[in-house]
C-alpha cells in the first residue's frame, strides 16, 4: 500500500484535472473518482467508490455490458482505447461522453486495473475540429501556409509552403520570420509584426519574394514571386484577445496572373503613347523633328536616354538626335548636330552589332545593387567603354529599318537603379525604331526633292 503523502498527493492530482476519471480494479469495482466526474454526473466519490463498475447508476442496464466490454477490455489489449456512450446523471438525466481507458500495471506487468477519462463529447468535438482544420490546412489545402508565433519565429510550416520556399520544412521551425524567403523578408515581417500587434490587414496582400535558390520559371521575374497573402491574429481565448499566440500566413501563387495584368497595362500605356507621338510627329514639317518626338515621347517609364546614329557608308555611324530631346547628352554622350559627328564605337560595340544583324542587341553591366557605392565606378567604365552616359548599366540597340535598307540605329539606356531591358521592352524598342526610321527615310528622301506646301489641320497650334 503506498505511503499516506503519496496518496494524498494521487487524490490532489486526480481531482486537480480537467477531464471525468475514474478507475477499477481488474474485477470491475470502482477505485478512484475525481472531482470533475462528480461535477459531470453529480455523483460523489463516496458513493461512486466501491460499487461494481458503473451498472446501474451511472449507466442503463441496456447499455452496462457494451460498455463494460468496451472499458475492461483494455486490460487485454495493449494501449487506450476509444470509446462513445451515454451515461446517467445523478438526477436521470443522460450524458453522452467521449472516453479513454487504458490499463494499469503493477511492477511485474501483471494488469492492475483500468482507468478511464471522460468528458462532455460536444466539448471535445471543438478542439477536435480546430485540430481537423489545422491537420487540413497544413498538410491537404492547395495553398501555402505558415504558422508564426508571438516572437515572430516559425512554429510550423505546411508541405505546400515548404515546397514554394523552395526549402526543407523540417529545418524551418524556429526560424525568424524575416529569414523565410531570400529576398522580401523585411516587408513580410513588417506585416506579420502589424498583424500581431494591431490585427492585421482587413484584405489579402501581393507580396514580392524571392525564393531561396533564386531560380525564376521562365516569367522574367527573376526568382521573384508574387504571393496572395493572407494574415490572421491567433489570440489565446482565456487571455480576451490581448495575448496573440501569434500569426497564421496563407499564401497562393499569383505571380503569372500579375504579371499577365502588368503586360496588359504596359501594352496599353505604351500602344497609347505610340498613339499620341504618332499624331504629333505628322504635324511636323521636318522629318528629323517627327524623329525627336518620337524618341522624346518613348522615354517616359521606358529609358533615361535615346540616341539616334546613321550609318554613313558600311560601318561609320555619326550621332544626330540625343533624346530628351534638346539635350547635348551627359558625357560621353556626343551632342547631337545637323550634319552629325562621328561616334567612335570599337568592334563589338552593341550598336555595330545592331548594324550586323539587322536587329536589336541587348547590352547590360549584369546584376546591380544601387546603394553599392563600390560597384559605381565599374559601371562608369563599362558605360565609358561604349561611349554612353556614366550612369548607364543597362543599353538597347534597336537598327533602323526602312525600304529593304538599314539606315542606323536608335539605342536606348537605362541607368543602375533600373531593371535590365526585357523582351518585351525590346518589342517596344522595335516599334519605335520603326517609327523613327521612317522619319529619318522621309527625311533622306526630302533632301532630293522639294518640299510639298505644309497643311495644318483645323485647330492644330
């Protein structure tokens, strides 16, 4: 028999718990009942103790022998055992349950008795559920999810968001949130940071991230993504929502769909601006001018700079238009005049190469971070090399094209704080060229012929 304080401390640990329990010896007899079976049932312990298993009282005689199998039957198998009954009430009322028994052991395995707990079963089937979602939404829902907790560290990570991080879930927890993706970590945390704090936004987000090995799908993006996010405040429920146990972040991959929708917007702005420059060059008496108002007018959101270069003879360009327009070009830009001045492009040079195959040549500096101070002055001697601006990392040859004949080239150039020039924007480029050279053939052409008398149209200025 154990020592009193032992017992003592058994009957303060058994009635200290949140869950009905009661036990039997191997013949059935009832040995221990708790506090809170009591509360449940409303029968005490000294009138529950004692009496042979529960028939009778705490159970319809229909119900005792199903029950009685179901419960004592843990002294012949291994492990608990799950089970739903009803049980009756003090006052005769009944109480369906959900309960667990499981045998006990002396020293030598020899069984002992059983113990079962039991509880309300519409109680447990609400932590049961929240278990069912959390099991669902990590580990069968088609989205990305992320369990943060209160100190901004990764508590748990589903299959589907380990595989869009491109990382080993397993080697995720614990992590700080801000180290997730491998770039777009701060602004993730600065929102997973608000949501705790404050609640969080009342609408889903587009995050711009980049997963950890970097590698892009073929968008143009880089490596970057863009994910729907979603964020919830997780309050513990005893705390009246001033404690957050933390965050929950839910993400889909939306990065085709937004960059379909940034194309379109791209292809109307610019169709737009083709528009608008193609009605103000036809008002205009000098074809070079037309010229200049189409590059001046293809700069906006595209590039900082334009320059425009002839082909005289088969591989000797001179400069004569510098856009924006006016400008005499930051150096080594040459200025722009009437009878052109030679640009002394080495071999290679992209415009050259522009010449050569009849089409456009994308040239950059490579991958550039625009607060590296250590990187400017290579930029400014890779742009000085090709005779274009100091501040250019990134160029785009695009020849001139008109009646079977190159005529030149028109070159575009972005600075280091720009991305590099895209396929897309080398379509755009291409149309301009297009535009340009037939100004620059029409004025080829008026330079042989006298001009025609000029008309206005009603209410142009």
């Amino acid at each position: 028999m154990p020592p009193a304080g032992d017992t003592d401390l058994l009957a303060a640990l058994l009635d200290g718990m949140d869950a009905a329990l009661c036990a039997f010896d191997p013949d059935g007899t009832v040995t221990h009942w708790n506090r809170e079976a009591e509360r449940l049932l409303g029968w005490t312990g000294r009138e529950a103790v004692g009496r042979r298993f529960l028939t009778g009282w705490a159970l319809r005689a229909a119900d005792a022998e199903e029950v009685h199998d179901r419960v004592m039957g843990a002294l012949d198998r291994p492990g608990p055992r799950a089970a739903e009954f009803a049980m009756v009430t003090k006052e005769g009322s009944r109480l369906l349950v959900r309960a667990r028994s499981c045998a006990v052991r002396d020293h030598r395995g020899r069984p002992a008795g059983v113990y079962c707990s039991f509880s309300e079963a519409h109680r447990q089937a609400g932590p049961e559920r929240s278990l069912s979602v959390v099991e669902a939404l990590f580990t069968g829902a088609p989205w990305g999810a992320v369990l943060v907790d209160a100190d901004l560290r990764v508590a748990l990570v589903g299959p589907v968001a380990a595989r869009m991080l491109r990382r080993d879930g397993d080697t995720l927890p614990g992590l700080p949130v801000a180290d997730l993706p491998r770039t777009g970590g701060g602004e993730l945390e600065a929102v997973v940071r608000h949501v705790r704090d404050e609640g969080g936004p009342a609408a889903p987000v587009d995050l711009w991230v980049g997963t950890e090995d970097g590698t892009g799908t073929g968008t143009g993006t880089g490596g970057r993504r863009c994910w729907r996010s979603a964020f919830l405040r997780l309050d513990a429920p005893s705390a009246g929502g001033t404690a957050p146990l933390g965050v929950l972040w839910v993400f889909e991959d939306v990065t085709d769909a937004r960059l379909a929708e940034q194309e379109t917007a791209q292809l109307r702005t610019r169709g737009s601006r083709l528009h608008r420059a193609a009605l103000a060059a036809a008002e205009c008496e000098d074809p070079m001018e037309a010229a200049a108002v189409h590059l001046d007018s293809s700069l906006a959101g595209f590039a900082e700079h334009a320059v425009l270069d002839l082909l005289v003879g088969e591989r000797r360009l001179v400069r004569r238009l510098v856009a924006p327009c006016g400008a005499s070009g930051p150096q080594p830009c040459l200025p722009a005049e009437p009878a052109g001045i030679p640009v002394r492009y080495d071999d290679g040079h992209p415009a050259l190469q522009a010449v050569e195959r009849c089409g456009p040549v994308r040239a950059s500096f490579g991958p550039v971070d625009p607060l590296d101070e250590a990187v400017r002055p290579r930029i400014r001697e890779w742009a000085a090399a090709r005779r274009w601006p100091a501040d250019t990392a990134h160029g785009l040859c695009a020849a001139l094209r008109s009646r079977g004949r190159t005529l030149g080239t028109v070159t575009f150039l972005r600075g280091a704080g720009r991305r590099h020039f895209t396929r897309e924007d080398t379509v755009y480029a291409e149309e301009v060229a297009a535009r340009v050279a037939a100004s620059v053939d029409q004025s080829l052409l008026a330079a042989r012929r006298p001009r025609p008398e000029r008309h206005r149209r009603p209410g142009a200025g």
